[in-house]
C-alpha cells in the first residue's frame, strides 16, 4: 500500500515559497426549491431533448433530400481537361447540362436556403426563456455544499451515487464535479473543492467527448491547476493555522507562479497515485467537530431514556372515544409526537390535489384534521384557519413570538429529512400520518437525502 503522505508532500513541495512569504509578513421562486419545481425543470429538459430530436430529424430529411439531388447526376466529374471536353462534345450531355443548370440548379438552390424545423427553433427559444437563471445555479450550489457538510458526505461517494450507506444508480458528469469543486474553491472550502476537482480529474472520458467539448468547452484545461491550488491551500493552512486566509492567498499565487506546468502535473500525478481512501482519511484528521445539528441530521444524538408513550383520552370528549397514541420527548420545553393522526386516504388526497395547488380548497379533509388537531392539543381553531401543505423547504428558526407549531408528515421519507431540536438533542424522523407539536423552541429541518417530504404545518400563537 502506498504511504499517505500528501499533505507533507504539499508542505515540502512548496517549503522554500512559503519560508520566503513568511518572513516577508513579518514585515423568483428557485427552481431548487422544492420537488414541484424540480418536476417542471426535468419537464423542460424533456420538452427540449423532444425538440431537438424533431428539429435533427428534419434537418437528417433535408440532408437525404439534398444527397438525393447529388445520386441523380449520372456523370462523375473528372479531374483532366480532356474528359471535361469529351463530355460537353456530345450533343445530348450539352443539352442536358444547360437544362438541369437552368431549371434544376435554381430550385435545388432554393430548397438548399429554406430553413428547416422553424418551429421546434421556436419551440426552443421558449424554453430557454423559462430555463434557471444564475440565482436558481447559486441555489442549487448552496443546497449540495449544505447537504455535503450537514452529513460529512465526501466526494469520492457523491461523484459516485453514494449517499451515506445506500448506492443509487447514478452518476455525476465531470462537469459536475467541476462546477461543484470551482463553488467550493470560491468559498474557501478548500478540503471539498479539492476532491471535487480529484474526481472531475478521474472521471471517465464521455462518449462523443471531442464533439461535447467544441461546444460546451473542455474543463479539463485548468483542472490539474485547480486541483493543485485548492490542495496548496488546504495544505498551507492545514500546516499554519496563525496565517489568514489573505496571506495563504498571496503563498499559493507565488509558489504556482514560480512553478512550472511540468511541476504542477508532477504533484498532481503523486496525489492521485493515492487511494481516494487514504486521501480521505489524511485530509480528515483533526475536522473540526459537528456541530448538534449535524449531529441530530446523521442520526449521532445519543439513545433518549425514560421516553413515556401513552395514549391521550383526556384532552376532549372524543378523544375518550378514539384516543391517540402519544411519545413525550419532552416536558420542558414540551415536544411531543402523536402517531396516525393522519389517515392514508386523507394523505394521498392532499398529496394528490397539492399537485394541483387545490389541496387547501378541500374543505371536507380540512375540517376533519383541523377538528382532530383541536382534540389532539386542546386548542380551538376556526374551521376556516389555515393549514399549509408543502414540500420539503429548508427551515427557519421557530419565530419567538410563537406559542407553538405543529408539522404533520404527509408520508414517509427515504433519507434524511429529520426534524431536529439542537439544543434538546432530539431528531425526529418523518413518519407518515404523525404530527409533531412543540412549544417555544429552536427547530431546525434536515436536508432530504432522497425522496419527498410533504407536510402540513400549522402555528400556534392562541390560548385554550
């Protein structure tokens, strides 16, 4: 096995710059949003491609049009003055060649000017028009470095379609890896940029790659650069953490100055004779701790004991009748998850209609859950009050002047997506047809992995 030694390597390979340097210093709604606005953008990429494929196929007629007009010429053009000459003596070849150059030639010529496919053009410019914005690309951006930090997820399993423990069937481009590591390089996250850049490196050359490259560029150009600067930096701070962040900036831009290309391209080739496993592990050691967040998002916080479940017939009439089974998490501040206050049918109803932005017009669902919510927390609500259903959006704090807030999962979620109470150390799970209810506190949601996360939200701000 190879030894892990990368970041000395760095260390060394630019020992006598940063000696040098040191003495010196002495002296719109976002398509990301949600999972409906995802669906319309894959909508979009559909339509294009769809456009595209119509606009080829015309364009391919055309071109079989124009091939056939070549075929029907029944002579070969010779290259010597002497069969040019031989063929124009002949009376019927002479008369020939002045029809087709007088009848033929201008309406091959006219056809050879019609633009083919004007609709599906048309087509396209409208898509374009509806396509994200650089505000929806920094969204999406934001979302990836929070999803990577909020679950110490690496790279080298991104890149891959590794989520945590479970491996789905996909695989990023090396363009997305390129763009990914240049946003962490922007954000001084040089650890994550760096191996964004590894795997953009390592990537597979795509099918067709010479001819996606004349189009959209070939990011391969600057990557060993890239890679090399991010892991100079990481490693300079890494090594001395009393520089700042300007004086780190100023080493790096001497040392890749004073470095050849050959240079560049040595120390790239000696990092990626590593496993990705040994990189990972080096660059790891001595992480700054999670945070309680974190922590409660990757499921970390300690097992909670003395939890009391017990079924509430007490709050209303009704409940004595139909009580609800309820998990006390805690009494002060008081969190408490009620279990099946939601019905599979009135679930896949509101999951259904909210598709269509009609699912708070449902009047018959509303009144029921607004009633069971009335006899689940002992509040009274109008049956003309509010209730929120939604996907998954990243959270806010719990307003201070807020009594309360109940959240109702409308289903299930794959991974992620827990309801976390830093400060309590707890972390709630979605689970279909439960509703969380909690008083004054700090609440936080965690990124969904993969799946929806439908909720129905309500806040308390009234008194029994």
């Amino acid at each position: 096995m190879k030894s892990c030694h990368s970041l000395l390597l760095l260390i060394l390979f630019w020992r006598q710059t940063i000696a040098h340097y040191a003495t010196n210093s002495i002296n719109n709604e976002l398509f990301g949003t949600s999972i409906t606005g995802r669906l319309k953008l894959l909508e979009m990429e559909q339509r294009f491609i769809e456009n595209i494929k119509a606009y080829t196929n015309k364009m391919a007629e055309k071109v079989k049009n124009l091939q056939a007009y070549i075929d029907s010429i029944d002579y070969v053009v010779r290259q010597s003055l002497e069969d040019r000459e031989k063929y124009v003596s002949n009376p019927l070849n002479a008369f020939s060649l002045v029809r087709r150059t007088h009848q033929d030639l201008p309406k091959w010529h006219n056809y050879s000017q019609q633009s083919v496919g004007l609709e599906e053009l048309y087509a396209l410019e409208e898509i374009m028009a509806k396509a994200p914005d650089q505000n929806d690309m920094e969204y999406s951006l934001r979302e990836m470095q929070r999803l990577e930090k909020t679950y110490d997820l690496e790279a080298t399993d991104l890149a891959r379609g590794r989520l945590q423990d479970k491996q789905y069937d996909i695989k990023l481009s090396l363009r997305d890896c390129h763009v990914l590591g240049e946003h962490k390089l922007e954000k001084e996250d040089y650890h994550r940029a760096s191996m964004w850049f590894r795997m953009a490196i390592k990537h597979e050359p795509e099918k067709n790659a010479d001819i996606i490259n004349i189009i959209l560029g070939d990011p391969r150009d600057k990557l060993y650069m890239q890679y090399a600067k991010s892991m100079l930096m990481f490693g300079i701070i890494k090594s001395n953490p009393l520089l700042t962040v300007k004086e780190v900036r100023a080493i790096n831009y001497i040392a890749l100055q004073k470095a050849s290309l050959a240079d560049v391209k040595s120390l790239v080739s000696k990092l990626l004779s590593q496993s990705d496993e040994e990189i990972v592990w080096e660059m790891n050691l001595n992480k700054t701790a999670p945070t309680d967040y974190e922590l409660g998002c990757r499921g970390l916080f300690p097992r909670r004991k003395n939890l009391v479940c017990s079924y509430n017939f007490t709050t209303t009439q009704f409940l004595r009748l139909a009580p609800l089974k309820q998990e006390l998490l805690s009494m002060d501040p008081y969190v408490v998850i009620y279990h099946n206050v939601l019905y599979d049918d009135e679930t896949a109803k509101l999951n259904q209609l909210s598709k269509n932005n009609t699912a708070l017009n449902v009047n018959f669902i509303k009144n029921r859950i607004v009633r069971r919510i009335t006899d689940m927390t002992g509040f009274s609500f109008p049956l003309t009050d509010e209730l929120k259903l939604s996907d998954y959006r990243p959270s806010a704090h719990l307003e201070a002047h807020s009594t309360g807030r109940l959240l109702c999962y409308a289903n299930d979620v794959e991974q992620g997506g827990a309801t976390v109470f830093p400060k309590l150390k707890i972390s709630v799970l979605p689970q279909k047809g439960s509703c969380l209810f909690w008083h004054n506190n700090e609440q936080r949601d965690c990124p969904v992995l993969q799946g929806n996360k439908w909720v129905l939200t309500k806040r308390v701000d009234v008194v029994h």
